[in-house]
C-alpha cells in the first residue's frame, strides 16, 4: 500500500498486487482493464480484506479478489445458483498500521488504485514505474469484513477456506461465521 500525495487534492490510495511473474500480472490487469477500463464502479472487479482469520494471531488478514456479490445479483435473475470464485492471499503483519491507513483513505476518497507490482520473494523491496500506473485500475468496490461476519449465505465463504478460528468479539458466542462452519462439518 502507498500513500500518493497531491495538495489540496484528495488521492485514493493506492493497493500493489505482487507478481513473482509479472508478465503474467500485467496481462491479469490488461484483461481487467479491457473489460472495466480505467475505472470500475459497477463491481465487476471487487476487493475484500477478510478480517480477524486466526484468533492466535489477530491481525493477520485476507485479501480476496473476485466479482462483487451486488454485480452477481444485478447480473442474474433469483432462480440461479451462484458459484463465486475467489483468488486469495493472506497477509501476516506485525502491526495494524498498513490496514489502519488503507481503511481511512480509502474511507475519505472513496476508491483504491489497483495496481501490479513485480515481485522477488528474495527482495522485501517493491519497484513502482509508470508501467505499473499505465495498468492501474481505480476501484470503488473495496470491503472490509471481519472474518466472523461472514455468514453461510454469503458468496464469501468460498473465500474462507482453511479459517477454523477466527478473531471473536467479547460476548459473541453465536458467530454466522462459525454457524457456517458447523453446517459445512455435517455436510
């Protein structure tokens, strides 16, 4: 995640996806922006930061990327059965901040650019170029849910594959989330 800075000008932040190839990556985002273009608003692209997936380590994350569930529903009558189809990844942080700070911009300027980023396990360092701008998607569909929230019903669930305990307010006992998880045991 980077913070862009222009004054007087509120700028969306902006959220890198890494590519060990990023060949591939910019082809990913070339196909993205051939059917969205430069920006989506109508949800065919969706980001959603699963929050809260492990209860011994609270602030890890997931990042799921798909269609959004309100573009599904627009796009369909009630009488089907949807399938969503997720690409993740989750995130380990030693601290909140990064997502802190994601959350709050993207609060205030109502969109996140999304772009692809070339990435070397071996180097913690991400190089950003204009090639990576040129590709760059502006994104208004960016969800933040806890992993808890996530009921049965919802498409997301396809994305909470291998989330067996997740992060519990005080006081919930009765979480949609694990009620989702005891229907998919006794099936």
């Amino acid at each position: 995640m980077a913070l862009p800075q222009a004054p007087g000008e509120l700028v969306p932040p902006i959220m890198a996806l890494a590519f060990e190839n990023f060949d591939a990556g910019q082809k990913i985002f070339r196909g993205w922006r051939k059917k969205v273009g430069a920006v989506t608003q109508d949800g065919w692209l969706s980001v959603t930061i699963i929050t809260g997936i492990r209860r011994d380590s609270p602030l890890h994350y997931r990042v799921a990327i798909g269609i959004s569930e309100s573009y599904m529903k627009a796009a369909t009558d009630d009488n089907r059965v949807l399938a969503m189809v997720y690409r993740i990844h989750d995130m380990t942080p030693s601290s909140s901040r990064n997502l802190d700070v994601l959350q709050e911009h993207f609060r205030r300027a109502g969109s996140v650019f999304l772009i692809p980023v070339a990435f070397n396990p071996v180097s913690p360092d991400i190089e950003m170029t204009s090639k990576n701008f040129d590709l760059g998607i502006k994104l208004s569909h960016l969800q933040f849910i806890p992993a808890w929230k996530v009921s049965e019903n919802s498409p997301l669930v396809s994305a909470m594959s291998g989330i067996t305990d997740p992060v519990l307010p005080s006081g919930v006992t009765d979480a949609p989330f694990l009620q989702a998880l005891e229907r998919l045991k006794r099936n």
